[in-house]
C-alpha cells in the first residue's frame, strides 16, 4: 500500500482494534490536497454482529455500575482530551479540511465539555427518579434506567464532537455504544475507542464500525439495537427513522437545516454583518444550524452589503494547519461539486444577483503545489434573492449565503417559517422586547438573539419539523438515553379487590 499519514484504521470492539473478517480497505482523504490519509478497514455484517455482541456483554455490568463509579470514568476521559486537544484537533483538521484555528478551539473542546457535563450530572444524581407519596401506606417511585445497546451514526462535519455529543449521555446513562463514522472523515472513531479504553471504560462499553451507508442500515435495523442516534441528512433520517420505527426503538434523529436570520430595523449593523459571516462561512459553510437565508430591511441593504464586502476580505484560505487560515476548503470531491452545481444554478437557473464568490477556483490555494487539487470553493453571496428560489429553498451544506429583502417584520417572520425545515433561527436587533417577540413566533429547535452558532453542553439543542426528533445535550438530553419505570408500592396489608364475598 502507498505511504499514508496514518496507519491503517481498525474496528474496535471488546475494548482493542480489530481487523476485518472481509478485508476490504476504503481511503480517507485530506480535502485540502486531494491526498489520502489512511486505509479504513470496512466492517463486514460479521464484524458488525461482534461488535454489537461486544456491546451486549459489557451492558449488564456498565448499566449497574454506580452512576458517580461510571462518571470518574468519564471524567478520565475528559481530561484525556483535554490533554491531547491539539493532536485530536489535527486530526480532524487532515480528515476534514476544516482549519486548525476551528478545530483545536471548537470540535475537541465542545467534545469535551458535553462529557464532563454528563458525568457530572450523573454522578450528582441526574438519574434520580421520583417518589410520590398516594396514601398514607403507598407510594409510587419511578426509576430511570439505561436502554442497552445503542446505535450512533455520524455525519462528517463535526467528526469527533457528533461522536461524543452521542456517546457522553449514552455512556453516562449506563448503555453501551456501537458507533460508525462518517465513511467520509472516519479517522477520530480508533483515537476515541483507544482514549476511552486508557481511561478505563470496560471493553465493549464504546465500539467503532467502520463504512457506508450499508453498513450504517445493518447497524441501525440490528434486532439487538434498542435506539438509534443519527445526525444526517433529511433523506438519510427519513430511512433511518422508518426502520427503527419498525423495530419499536428509540431514536434521535439531528437532520439539515436552512436556517433563516432576521436582521431587524434597528440593529447595530456592524454586528448582524459579523453574525451573519459566522453562520454562513465557518467550517465552510458545512454546519447543520447555519442562517443561509439572511433576511435584510429594504432600506438597510446596501449599507449590509457594502459592510459585508469589507469584512469579506477578513476570510483568509489556505493551509489549514496553518493558524492564521480561517476557511478550508470543503470536505470532498462530491460535495464540491454539489456545492459548485448549486452556484451555477443560482446564477444561471434562479437569476440571483452574484455579490462575491462563485464558480472559479480561488486563485490563493489552488496555485500552491501542495494544494491545488484540493476541495476548494469561494465564500459566496447571493443577493436579491427571492423565496421559490432553489437555492434559497435547499440545503447546500457550504458557503453561499442568501440575501432576502423585506419591508415588514412580520412578512419576513411568515417567510422565514416558509419551509419544511426548522433546526435553527435567529434575530439581531437592539430592542430586547422585539428580539423575544421575534424568536417566540419562529419555527426552529435551535434560536439565537444577537449571537449565532454557540452550542454549549447545558442548552439543549435539536430540529423541529423535517429537521429532526429529540434533542442532544442540557438536562433534557439524558431523558433520549433511559426509559422509565414506575412502580406503585402498597402496604397497607390488604388488596382492595372487586372480588370479595358478598
Ligand atoms: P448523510 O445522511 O449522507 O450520512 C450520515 C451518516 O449516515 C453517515 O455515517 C452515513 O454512512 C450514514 N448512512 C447513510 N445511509 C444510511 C442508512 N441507510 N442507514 C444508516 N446509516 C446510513 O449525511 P452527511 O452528508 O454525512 O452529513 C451532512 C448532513 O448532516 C447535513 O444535512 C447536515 O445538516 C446534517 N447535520 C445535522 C446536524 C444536527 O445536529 N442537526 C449536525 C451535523 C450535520
């Protein structure tokens, strides 16, 4: 095999790298060059019947260690990312693209933080049930208690933190996980399991399958599977969903967005100019919450675009490990094209007025040696965009934002919630009472008011409509991992039967 930055990627399972019994090898590819990573061994249905096998012996004991024993577990692990943050952040920045400025401040980090949030709500009783006191002489308590085998299923845009988004509570709860990566930026899933491993999870708590879309239905439509968590697209959940659904599991489903920003009369427009650059060309457009329909006053429009073509020349393409780059280039061959289809159509199909960006090939990174076949496309801005216009209407998962003028608040509202989607929404604007009125009447799991894309471990987050069911992180995301038991306790010495002697 050819020379590759890392060495071949593993299944793991019962806590140690495992071949495959298919021996069938895929590639992970660096976007910035076009070069490949790594070998990825491909899970055959027999690898991944181990694996869960592997899951369901380690249950009973993990499910009925105590929740703080599960948590300092948990806390190891927490400072084992801490500690090799920057190594992990390079990592994800070869597997995918996304600049070292990003990853070793974001991915790792927030990764980390959703962990240290769960355990420690384990471990101070997060997991207590209640008692209700019916009678003198009975009661009724309820127990939360751990699901078993659980199935998570990754998307590639935020490769390590989906896979710790899903595995803290998972793990904290008391199941135990089979996880598959994105087939497209698979590398953390081996540096997760061996992490987790050295700080002392028992083998086959947390296991990693490897491949595509395949082996993520066999995972997902596995009989021993109790629930799935997914983050994908809407096409990919809706197949999810319907087989999990079939086989009465739980499920999480974190699916796309076109998430609509509303910049209000009033606003400090430096500010909305700021936010509306971060939820359209961080991470190169490719996160699920972005605002890519931006809604502007009419009468704000020019001055918004005049401040946004300024502060376009802050976006700096290149090396992503290099730590001043702060836009990489996206994460492959098929989405850039995806990506480029959707900006020829915006041009020559939807008539869209073309701000900055499009179709050619940025001059800066495409001409160096090293980089000129990677996956890079131009920050893009449409304006004068119109609401039936495909590119305002789909999901396009990279950096092109949409400009839509309104005259009134309430007909950008009622155009905002236009869609079948709802993952996020947000307002800028300096009048508190407008902000909250706003935010209120949107359709959308995820809101922001002056601020767009934080996603703290305590706030809840998760799509309305067709962008998803359930929610990850906060106190509201460890009730998708346990199931509730009530049990009424009479003992008062009698059963009031109906069917005593008369
Ligand atoms: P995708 O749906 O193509 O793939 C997601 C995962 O599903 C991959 O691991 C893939 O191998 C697997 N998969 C494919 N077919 C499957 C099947 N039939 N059964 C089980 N698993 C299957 O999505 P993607 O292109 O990797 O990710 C981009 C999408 O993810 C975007 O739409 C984005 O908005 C969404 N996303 C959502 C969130 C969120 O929290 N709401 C976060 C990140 C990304």
């Amino acid at each position: 095999m050819a020379s590759r930055r890392y060495p071949a990627r593993q299944l793991y399972y019962d806590g140690e790298p495992r071949p495959s019994t298919a021996k069938r090898f895929f590639e992970t590819i660096d976007p910035s060059t076009s070069k490949p990573l790594a070998d990825v061994v491909c899970a055959s249905p027999a690898d991944v019947d181990a694996a869960i096998a592997s899951a369901s012996r380690a249950f009973p004991s993990w499910s009925k260690t105590p929740p703080a024993e599960r948590a300092r577990v948990l806390l190891r692990a927490v400072a084992l990312l801490r500690a090799r943050n920057d190594q992990l952040a390079a990592v994800e920045t070869h597997d995918t693209g996304k600049p070292l400025s990003e990853t070793s401040t974001v991915d790792v980090v927030t990764g980390a933080d959703v962990l240290e949030y769960f355990a420690n709500l384990v471990g101070g009783g997060g997991l207590n049930g209640e008692t209700t006191q019916l009678r003198e002489d009975a009661w009724v308590y309820t127990r939360k208690e751990a699901l078993g085998v659980c199935a998570g299923i990754g998307a590639w845009n935020y490769p390590i933190q989906i896979a710790l988004w899903k595995s803290a509570p998972c793990l904290a709860a008391g199941n135990t996980m089979v996880y598959k990566p994105s087939e497209v930026t698979p590398l953390h899933g081996q540096f997760l399991a061996e992490l987790y491993t050295e700080a002392g999870l028992p083998p086959g708590v947390f296991n990693v399958i490897n491949g595509g879309g395949d082996v993520g239905s066999y995972l997902t439509s596995h009989p021993r599977v109790a629930k799935v968590s997914f983050t994908g697209q809407v096409s990919t959940g809706q197949k999810v969903a319907s087989s999990a659904a079939g086989g009465m599991k739980y499920v999480t489903m974190e699916l796309g967005g076109k998430s609509p920003l509303i910049i209000l009369p009033d606003v400090d427009l430096d500010i909305a100019v700021d936010g509306a650059m971060m939820a359209n060309f961080f991470s190169t457009g490719q996160v699920c919450t972005n605002g890519t329909r931006v809604f502007v006053p009419k009468s704000l429009q020019a001055d918004f675009e005049k401040r946004l073509l300024d502060k376009m020349q802050h976006v700096r393409m290149g090396d992503p490990t290099d730590m001043s780059t702060n836009f990489g280039p996206v994460v492959s061959a098929q989405h850039l094209e995806k990506v480029l289809g959707y900006i020829r159509h915006g041009i020559e199909v939807d008539k869209a007025s073309l701000l900055c960006g499009g179709l050619k090939k940025p001059a800066a990174p495409s001409a160096s040696a090293d980089m000129g076949d990677g996956y890079w496309v131009q920050p893009t801005v449409f304006t004068n965009c119109k609401d039936s216009m495909r590119i305002v209407q789909e999901e396009i998962f990279g950096p092109v934002m949409c400009i839509l003028t309104y005259e009134d608040v309430n007909e950008a509202v009622e155009r905002a919630n236009n869609t079948q989607l709802g993952l996020a929404a947000g307002v800028f604007t300096k009048d508190l009472n407008a902000a909250h009125k706003t935010v209120a009447r949107l359709q959308a799991g995820i809101t922001w008011v002056n601020s767009w894309g934080e996603s703290p471990a305590e706030m809840s987050v998760g799509g309305w409509k067709m962008s998803g069911v359930g929610v990850e992180n906060g106190r509201r995301g460890i009730e998708a991992w346990v199931r509730n038991k009530s049990t009424l306790v009479d003992m008062s010495g009698a059963v009031a039967t109906a069917f005593s002697k008369l």
